[in-house]
C-alpha cells in the first residue's frame, strides 16, 4: 500500500483511487455497494467501487422482510418505490401479525411500526410513550391508535389509486417491504452505476505481514485484484472477517433457542387478498413466518433439532397448514455475531457480520444503519488512509445487535408451556435483562430511559416498538397504567382525547386506501417510473 502524505498536504488528485472491494452479492452486498458509491459520489471521494461474487454460488430465494429504514435506503439512493415493487414483485409490510404467542389459542396480536406519537392532534403531539400508556390504563390495545392497524386488518396499501392518476400516499408514515431477495439482489444490480463486477469466488488473499491487512484477493482461477479495503458480503461462510482476519463468533444460543429453517413456498390462492403484513406463527417447537411477494407467499419453519427432526418439523407444518408442502433447503442457524465488525481494512455486513432468527427484520434493517453510519463517519478517514476509530463503530454495531437479540428474545416471554420446547424457553431461555426488564414493568410502565441512551448514529430497538410485543403478551397491568397517568397533571385528560381522535381519525383514512392486492396489480402493470 502507498504510503501516506500529512493530512494537510492531502489532495485526492495525487493519489491513486482508493480501491474498495465488496465481497458477495445479494442483497447485503449490493446495498454496500450502492450506499458506498453514493456516499463517495457525494463526497467526492476518488474511489473504485468492485463487487465480486461467484455464478457458482446458487441464491436460495426465500421471503423476505423489512423495516421502515428501507424506505429511507430507497429514496437516499434515488429509487423510485413503485419501480422497486414492480421489478422485485414486493409487496407492502406495516407489521407483523404474532399467531399463538402469548399461549396456545390466544389467536393473535399485531405489531404496526408506525408510532403514532409523531402524529399532532390540533396542533399537539403526545410525547412518547403516553398514547401507550392511556391505552393499557383503558384496557385498549396500544395499536388503536395506529393508521397501519387498521391498513393491516382490512388488507389495504398505503396509497389510495384514482383512475387516470398516479397513486396518492395517505400519510408520511414510512412503511417497510417484503420481496424474493434474490429478486432483490439483482435489481440493486441492475440499478449501480460505476460499480464494477467480477465473477469470482476467493481462494485466498495476501496480508500485509506487520498489519495484518489484506492487500490482495486470490481467486479460484488464478485471477486477483488489489485492494485498500473490503467489506464482507460472504452471508453465512464470513470468508474474509472470520476465514482471514479470524474475528471470533459469539454465539447467541443460550437465548434464541432455534437452529434450523426449513424455508417452502406456497401459491396465492386465485382472488384471494395479499396481506400487507408478516405472519409469524409460534408452532410446536418453534416458529413459522409466511412473507407475501406479489406472485406467492414465502414461508418457513424455524426450530429447534433438539425437540424435533427435519421429518417431523416438515409434518407439523404439514399438520397445520392442512396442506403438503416441498421443503426448499433445510438450513442450520447459527444465531449470533463476530466479537468485531470491522478488522484492520475488513469490515463485515449482512449476515457476516451477525444472523438472528428472522422475526423482526433485523438483518437487512442492521446492514443499512450501519452502513449509513460508516459511510457518513468513517468512510473520508479510510479514503484518507487516516486512522479510523474501529474500536468505536465495533462498540456501536455490537450494541446494536445485541438489541436486536434481547427485542427478539422478549417475544419468547409469554405464557406457553405446552411442549416440551416451551418449557425449556420458560425456564432457560429468556435473557436476564429481559426478567429484570420485566419485573420492573409490572410497578412502571416501559419509558425511553429503560433503553440505552448512548447509540450515537443507530436507530435503537426502544419503547416503540417493545409496547405492541408486550402488550400482545399481557404484561403490562392496568393498575399500573392508571397509576402512572397520575403524574400528568392537566395533560391527563387530553391523552385519552388524543386516542379516540386518533383512532377515529386513522379509520376513517384506511377506508379511502385501495386494496392491496388491487394495487399491487397496477403496480405491475404501470410503466409510469
């Protein structure tokens, strides 16, 4: 590697570009990519952005969702929403529909990630989480007064179709996607512009002996390219972060106790609705998802091989749908993250960097913040050849994730002890910050000072999106609601005015949106973006 010039003396036109490889495909990669080469765009930083990924390797095609942070991805890199729907066969998500959690037969509760708390009411806002804790005190559900409550349960979208006139959005709220990844992955291919592709796989790579960094990548036949930097896209196989640089994984086991996913697909049935929602169903051992893309709806079993075989997990599924299924894979999971993220001039994203039991979106969701928050803080230094704080985005992305851990393990919390799976989740399983967490909430309602304060440039799992989790499983009381409503003074009798009027409010608009599987049919037919 070149030597580096004192910062005051830099000039980008003197030096070579700065060559920045993004190892793996899909989904992750191309969001690295795309994010990296806008930033630099924008910055007007001289680099060389490559993405090399192997036609060898097949891409399993599964459902997939989101969070709102996509739709941030989206318009930050200038993708119109009604051509990502089209040409990727996504539909729209405003939540996830929880079957059977709570305890065997409780049905279900929903979890819509819109947050009504950024909504003004006669010109105020109710700071969070009030709305919340009027609901509980009413015995009301805290998604009363969401617009995506009502989207969801009448199976709308979130615009309203005119003839003759583009689609008219109802509200700001972002809502989030669900697609075929693989679909997706060759879009955001489709879409780069000064991105240079290799069709490689990594056989090796050189290392700097003193630094440790690597300085060249090998590939299966014979071909390489040197590199300043690489981000590593490699999904379950961590080839660079753990192969190369030999980042440690911590294993998050203990506390989300299932290991495998058998993903299948099942058709729409002819005119029946496309739900705008993900239904996560708590199973036997275990828990199936069901993702609709606008042509079929993507599934999946995740569970655990220490209660139950491949055979008898693809039964039960069987059992339940009351229908055959074809088991596309059957897949191990490792659920957990590397120790560091980013090693000397390797930095891992996606699935390299951690995986968790796909409930609550975090894999995607978690490689856009944290590449949003390497770009804008860190990507100028290394361009610079400058030393970058890598112990301080390690700290954050760790933090992060480990969010992501305890949020999904507090879905386990509830009340079911019907097999032998869910006694052993009941006395072994649920985090001890999550029980402390717990006990607390039956004398206070949840506030934001129950959650780290400390994450600069993350979006932190926080008390909007743990009230409908909570309040789905029955664990906030009533009597501690009301007693809490007691300390807002002259702002007590205006929240529960805020509520109905909110609620009034949000059913009335989901009245005017158009069905959502009328929409996603123009959608597919529109050639307007």
């Amino acid at each position: 590697m070149s030597e580096s010039k004192p910062v005051k003396n830099f000039d980008m036109n003197e030096r070579q570009p700065f060559r920045l490889a993004v190892v793996g495909g899909g989904t992750a990669g191309w969001i690295c990519a795309l994010m990296i080469r806008k930033f630099a765009d924008d910055q007007k930083l001289p680099v060389e952005v490559t993405v090399v990924e192997s036609s060898k390797i097949p891409t399993i095609g599964v459902g997939e969702g989101t969070t709102a942070v996509f739709d941030t991805l989206l318009a930050f890199l200038g993708i119109d929403k009604i051509r990502f729907l089209r040409e990727t066969e996504a539909t729209c998500k405003f939540g996830i529909r929880h079957v059977d959690w709570c305890r065997k037969g409780h049905f279900y509760y929903d979890g819509p990630i819109d947050d009504p708390h950024q909504f003004a009411v006669r010109g105020k806002r109710i700071p969070s989480p009030w709305l919340n804790i009027a609901c509980v005190a009413r015995r009301l559900s805290v998604t009363e007064p969401h617009l995506f409550t009502y989207l969801l349960a009448k199976f709308k979208a979130p615009y309203r179709l005119r003839p003759g006139e583009p689609p008219m959005a109802l509200s700001n709220y972002l809502h989030a996607y669900h697609f075929d990844q693989a679909l997706v992955g060759r879009f955001l291919r489709s879409v780069a512009r000064n991105v240079t592709v290799v069709d490689a796989l990594i056989a090796s790579t050189e290392q700097n002996p003193s630094s440790g960094n690597i300085e060249r990548l090998l590939f299966d036949d014979g071909e390489g390219m040197d590199v300043d930097f690489v981000v590593d896209c490699t999904g379950f196989r961590r080839r660079l972060i753990v192969g190369e640089m030999k980042a440690r994984w911590i294993k998050a086991r203990k506390y989300l106790p299932v290991n495998r996913a058998m993903p299948f697909w099942l058709d729409h049935p002819e005119g029946q609705r496309i739900p705008p929602f993900t239904l996560a169903r708590a199973l036997g051992s275990g828990w199936m998802w069901q993702i609709p893309t606008s042509t079929r709806m993507g599934c999946g079993y995740v569970y655990s091989d220490d209660f139950l075989t491949p055979a008898e997990a693809r039964r039960e599924v069987e059992e339940t749908l009351g229908r055959t299924i074809e088991p596309r894979n059957d897949i191990p999971i490792n659920s957990g993250r590397v120790d560091r993220a980013w090693i000397g001039n390797c930095l891992a994203a996606g699935l390299s960097q951690s995986f968790f039991e796909p409930l609550e979106a975090t894999s995607i969701h978690g490689t856009i913040v944290q590449m949003f928050m390497f770009c804008s803080a860190f990507l100028e230094r290394a361009v610079r050849r400058e030393a970058s704080n890598s112990t301080a985005y390690n700290q954050l992305v760790a933090r992060q994730v480990d969010d992501f851990a305890r949020f999904i393990n507090i879905h386990y919390a509830g009340e079911r002890q019907d097999t032998p799976f869910w006694r052993h989740v009941a006395s072994e399983c649920i985090d001890p910050m999550n029980r402390s967490r717990l006990r607390r909430w039956q004398r206070q309602m949840p506030t934001a000072q129950d959650f780290a304060t400390d994450r600069e440039n993350i979006a932190p799992v926080d008390e909007h999106l743990y009230y409908p989790v909570l309040d789905g499983l029955e664990k906030l009381p009533q009597a501690t609601a009301r007693r809490q409503l007691t300390t807002m003074g002259r702002l007590r009798p205006s929240l529960g005015k805020h509520v109905n009027e909110l609620s009034r409010r949000f059913r009335l608009l989901s009245t005017r949106a158009s069905d959502h599987r009328e929409f996603l049919e123009w959608v597919a037919n529109s050639s307007e973006a």
